[in-house]
C-alpha cells in the first residue's frame, strides 16, 4: 500500500512539472536595434503589468509553484523553527535611538508576537514602556498590514517620528508623537521612505525636520523616485504645504539630476552648518555646505564642499574641521580631516593611514578621539581609537566577523560596540576607556542554542581564473566528511560595493545543522576590498562577478566538499545577475538556481523607475550596451539547452527590482529550457524587495528556498512522499 501511494505522489509531481509546459507565458516579440546590434525581446508584453493576460499568467504560476512546493513535506520546516527561535529567545529589540539625555527608543517584538511595537525606557536599566502598537494605525480602514519600519525621537526625545509601512512598499506615512502623552498628532507626512533615504533629522529647537520627499507616490510612473526634494517641516503645519529647502527644483544652480536625491546628512545639535550631499549609485558623491541660520531663513546659498573626484565617504562635521574616509590614491581608506573654512580633500590632514589588507569600514567622534572599525576581506573586524595622534587597538570580547558602533555624539564619552558573527549571536558592550574594558549591555536575553554546538566557521580564499584571491566563507558541521556528497548552498551578491558582512543567521546555521555546507561568496562588485574590488565587478568589468562565483564552485567540488548535483546557488536583487548568468553560463555546472527579486533583464532595467545606468551601464552609450547584454541572464537563455532547477520569486510592489524582470526571465526559461528541471515562479502579491512585511511572511519566504534547495540536491527529508496519516 505504501509503495502504491509513492508512485502514486511520485507520477503527480511529473505530471504537475509537465503540466507547467503547457501553461507557457503569451509572448508578444518586439525588435531592438542597439548601435547597429538587433536584439529581440520575446516577452516585451509582459512589462505590461496592467494587463489581465500577464497577471493572470503570474498569478496561474504562483499557485502552481505552491501547489509543487506543497508536495515537500519539510516546506514549513524553516518557518516553524525561526518561530520556535524567537519564543526561545522571548524577544528581540531593533532600530535602538538612544537620546543625550539617556532616553532609549526602540521597536521591541515579543516572540509570539507578529511585529515589533515602539517602547522606550529611561536609561539602560529603566523599566519597558509601551508607547505605540501598529496595529492601531488606520485600525477603523480594512485590508492594512502596518509595520513600523523606521523610528527618530527629537533631541530633548519629548517627541518622536514614526515611519508605517505596509505590503512591501518602500514609500511610507510618517506620524508624530508626543512621548509623554503618547498622543498622535493629526498631521501625517506621506512620500516618505526614511530607511533607505537619509532618514529624518530633527531641528536643533525640536520644533521640526527635515526629511526627503518624493513627488510621485505611483510606483509604475516613470516619475517615480524622480525630482525628490529635502523638505524642512515644523510641527503643526500644514504637510501638504511643502517647504522646498534642498532639491533640483529649489536650487537650479546646484545641477542636480532629476534621479539624484538630494539629502541633508546626519548632524549634531551644535554644528553651524548643514551638509547636503547628492545622492546616486555612484560609489563617491558631491557635496555641498551651508550655515544653518542662512537655511532656516529661507536663503539658497549653499557653496560646493566635496567633489565626486575627491573620493571622500562619510563626511561628519567636528569643531572646525570636516572628518572623513579618503580613497583618493589609496587601494584601502584613510581616515583624515580637513579645515571647513578652506577645505582641501585632495591633499587633507590624515589621521589613519591606510593599512595592509584592512578596510577601514566606520568610524563615530566622541570627546574621547575617533573610534573608527576595519575589515580584511568583509569577514574579519577589528577595533581601533584615535586619540591625541596615536593609533590604540581595543581588544574585542570573541573574534568578530562584523562591528557597528553607536554613541552619543562629539560631547560623550559614551560609545557602545555591537559585534556578531556567522556563528555568534550579536551581543552589545559599552566600552570603558578609563578601565580598557568593554561591558555587556545587551537589552535582549542572550540565547543558547545547543544544537548549532557543532557549526564551525573557515573562512578561505579562493584563486580565480585571473589570479585573484576571492574570500570565500564556509559554515558547516565540524563532523562533515569531505566526499562531495554534501548538499551547498552558496550566495553571492556582488554590486554597488556593498559587503556580504558576516551576520548570526539562523537559517543558515539550521542548514548546516541538517548536513548541508552554506557558503557566502565574496564576488568581486562588492565592498569586501574597498573601491578597488567593487570596480573589479562593474559595467564592462561584471563577468567577473559570476566567473568568481564559478571559480568558487569549481574550487569546492574540486576539493571534495561537493559535486555538480549538490549544488546550489542563490542571489537576491543585484545578485540575480550573479546567479543568472554563472547559471547561463555554466548551466552544466549547478543542480540548483534561486533568483529572489533578482535584477534579470538588466539591458531594460533604465527603463523602470528605479533603473542603474550609474551602476551597470546605460543603452545610450555603445560601450555600456554592450556591457549590459553581456550581463543580461534573460538575454542569454538558449533554446534547446538544459539548465538547472531554478525557483524564481519577484514582488509585487518592488520598488527596486520591478517585478517584470523576474517574471520575463521566468518566462522565456520555461519555453527554451530543454531539461525536465522544475522552474518555479512565485511572485509575492502581498510583498515587494523582501522588507517592510511581517516577520512571518519574511520566514516564510526564505523557508520555501531552503525547501526547494534542500529538495534538488536530494536532502531526503524533502523529497515528496507519502503522507502517513491514515
């Protein structure tokens, strides 16, 4: 009886998998001609998100990948144990403000609870106060999901701004509190997306801020994220009435593009100016200056104060001088400082050199010198303080894979250092300059988890086909038996200099716990060497991003640690070009593919709101087009070839990634694919980029890619068969 019910589960996964043959996406071609070069885009169509056949088509296509991923009986595996984790646990606190005057503010998600809820305290050992649920907001309107995604108490932390957020969308309502009463004004301020856009800045009396604002809400407008403006808003005034201070439309003089965003940095309550940088997808960017007296009445004067080609980053205002992280004729930073009333970024005062092999990554002032955090290849931290022209490494409580830090400004002595790991858990200390010693001050519960005991951390290099070290990260079982047996899931992202910094990720440990080996690829396009390594994977230099990928799986299987049919690979956003075209590339290569909101039709992403010429090239230039089509996975599906099983997943209120690109590559994989390979598309109809959803539906998500994984390479618990209910 048991054998009959196998075969019979077993011949509806084929006809399930056969049956999605059938159901091919309606393809409408249209003929490009790029500088003399015909490109034919086959589901041109499908860029149409208002027409009923492509919704429809994506809709049939996500409930036939649940009704296959229904079939795993370890689907929910993932989502059950990060839930038992957070019971464990008992609660988890984010988005920590701490005030001057020691007010803590913080988002605080019980373990049973959906999201996290706004509390503050007084001081580290105050008590829990509860002053706003999100489930109030708009509770009297149905059909809403709030999250509070982004919190900013006012200096004096009498009042606080909160950002709601719902279904995905990066564009969010901005309410404001009285702390003491906890009364909800009636003003909200809308078109606001504080978490990825500078966030918002209180003015020095506490009487208002100033907070970016984008004129388009609709996120299928080719307006949208355009013509942004910096807006100064005070209390009790009007927020439709906007107050332009900072923006292309306020200041023509200034050039600023209608897709830069123009963003008031983070100050102190006693600078005299205000810094306004423009923001793009170029790693360095301009910036100008003006006293804060001239822009709170209503004056324009802001005077250039760094240029894109002085490669300065993360500009901070102390006493007379600007302090800042220099890569100008440097491979690594330096930190260093100049006059702010005769500034020279070229040739400054530096404070740091650069060291060998170390990326000197952040930095905060306090009254105490410049405490400032590097990196070796994105994977490995250290400590420093920079005080009275010496150079003082602070020891760290446990070897730490990342470090960020926090204080109270230029006037304290108050600097907390939070470190974590692959296989750390983050834990918080305030360090003691007068003892050396560093304290724990952890506002949550430090959690045991014995069944990661055995989860060990290498951390290797890896020679690419150009002679390159690529740093790879390993976690796996201590016990594991090198036989090439072992299921690998390995993830790469490699764009805008961004690092894959080493994080306490449950679900990545949960894989190694169940005999598989995670691994994090440092692809060159990343920040893991400085700007050197992010240009080594950029435009004309992006085939090294996926061929660094390659090489690192080829390294693996060589060295017995996997095999062709045990591997898998996985990109997010950016890293969809990384896995899409290792994968078109090599598709003999890899057992597995997961594209989650991945950047698949690059050669058409200039032509959605929120497209990268800076980043990746422009269709303008010959020279970039043709570093567009190399890069552009949709593009590069034969007819006739066999690829991998490939799980492809978009949203769709993705602001970044528009949902077209996923869907289009999805599409044309089915119809050329020559495999009997599953291709699975599920697109997010309650969700965007992966952010501002419940914490469930984020578990859910990532729990349905270790089920498809764990699936493909073999893991038996996850391969579908009989139900033994009777």
């Amino acid at each position: 009886m048991k054998q009959l019910i196998f075969i019979i589960i077993s011949t509806l996964c084929v006809i399930l998998l056969n049956a999605q043959k059938i159901n091919l996406a309606p393809s409408k071609p249209v003929t490009d001609n790029y500088f003399g070069t015909e490109v034919v885009d086959e589901y041109r169509n499908l860029e149409n998100l208002d027409d009923p056949k492509t919704l429809n088509w994506m809709k049939s296509q996500t409930d036939y990948t649940s009704s296959i991923l229904d079939l795993i009986p370890n689907r929910n595996y993932y989502l059950e144990k990060r839930i038992e984790f957070d019971k464990r646990q008992g609660y988890s606190i984010s988005d920590l403000k701490i005030t001057s005057s020691d007010k803590y503010f913080y988002l605080k998600k019980n373990g049973n609870e959906k999201v996290a809820k706004l509390y503050y305290r007084d001081g580290f050992l105050g008590e829990d106060k509860l002053l706003y649920d999100p489930s109030d907001y708009k509770k009297n309107e149905n059909n809403h999901d709030f999250i509070i995604n982004y919190i900013n108490p006012s200096w004096d932390g009498n009042t606080i701004v909160i950002s709601m957020a719902e279904k995905g969308n990066e564009l969010s309502e901005v309410i404001i509190m009285d702390v003491k009463t906890k009364k909800v004004r009636s003003e909200i301020i809308t078109n606001v997306d504080p978490v990825s856009s500078g966030g918002i800045k209180w003015l020095d009396d506490n009487s208002g801020f100033i907070y970016l604002y984008y004129p388009t809400s609709n996120s299928k407008s080719r307006d949208f994220y355009k013509n942004s403006q910096s807006v100064l808003y005070k209390i009790g005034t009007d927020p439709k009435k906007i107050n332009d201070v900072f923006s292309r439309r306020n200041n023509p003089d200034l050039n600023i593009a209608e897709d830069q965003f123009p963003i008031i940095l983070d100050f102190e309550k006693d600078d005299q100016y205000y810094i306004g940088m423009i923001v793009d997808y170029d790693y360095f960017r301009k910036t100008f200056i003006i006293e804060k007296k001239d822009l709170l009445k209503g004056k324009k004067n802001w005077k250039l104060l760094s240029d894109i080609g002085d490669k300065a980053k993360n500009l901070e205002l102390y006493k007379d001088d600007v302090v800042f992280l220099s890569s100008y004729n440097s491979s690594f930073n330096k930190l260093c400082k100049t006059n702010i009333n005769n500034p020279n970024f070229k040739d400054p005062n530096v404070l740091v050199p650069e060291k060998k092999d170390e990326f000197i990554k952040s930095y905060r002032i306090t009254q105490d010198g410049i405490y400032y955090t590097t990196t070796k290849n994105g994977v490995e931290a250290k400590l420093y303080l920079y005080k009275d022209g010496r150079d003082i490494p602070i020891k760290l409580p446990y070897s730490s894979g990342n470090i960020s830090l926090q204080s109270q400004g230029e006037n304290s002595s108050n600097i907390w250092i939070v470190c974590s790991g692959w296989a750390n858990d983050e834990q918080r200390f305030r360090y003691d300059i007068k003892t050396n010693t560093l304290k724990p001050e952890n506002l949550v519960p430090i959690t045991e988890y014995p069944e990661f005991k055995d989860i060990i951390v290498e951390e290797i290099t890896v020679k690419s086909r150009d002679g390159i070290e690529i740093p790879l990260s390993l976690i796996y079982n201590k016990n594991l038996i090198r036989n090439g047996r072992s299921p690998l899931l390995m993830e790469a992202y490699g764009s805008y200099g961004i690092s894959d910094a080493p994080i306490f990720a449950k679900s990545y440990l949960l894989w190694a716990n169940q005999g598989g080996i995670m691994a994090i690829a440092h692809v060159r396009g990343g920040g893991e060497k400085g700007e050197q390594w992010r240009l080594g994977g950029y435009k004309e230099t992006k085939p090294n991003t996926w061929r660094d990928l390659i090489d690192c799986t080829e390294y693996l299987i060589r060295e017995k640690y996997t095999s062709k049919d045990k591997v898998a690979i996985w990109g997010a956003s950016a890293g969809g070009i990384t896995v899409g075209r290792a994968m078109t590339e090599r598709p003999d290569l890899f057992k597995a593919v997961i594209a989650e909101v991945g950047v698949m039709n690059p050669l058409r992403d200039e032509t959605t709101p929120n497209g990268q010429p800076k980043e990746f090239g422009t269709i303008k230039d010959p020279k970039e087009f043709k570093a567009l089509l190399e890069m552009d996975s949709y593009h590069h599906i034969k007819k006739g070839i066999e690829y991998p099983a490939t799980f492809i997943t978009g949203g769709i209120n993705d602001q970044r990634v528009t949902v077209w690109e996923p869907v289009k590559f999805a599409a044309k994989l089915m119809a050329d694919d020559a495999s009997n390979n599953p291709i699975l598309l599920k697109v997010d109809f309650e969700g965007g980029h992966g952010g501002n959803v419940p914490v469930a539906q984020r578990y859910s998500n990532l729990g349905d890619i270790f089920a498809f994984a764990f699936w493909q390479l073999g893991h038996p618990d996850y391969q579908p068969k009989e139900n033994t209910k009777k």
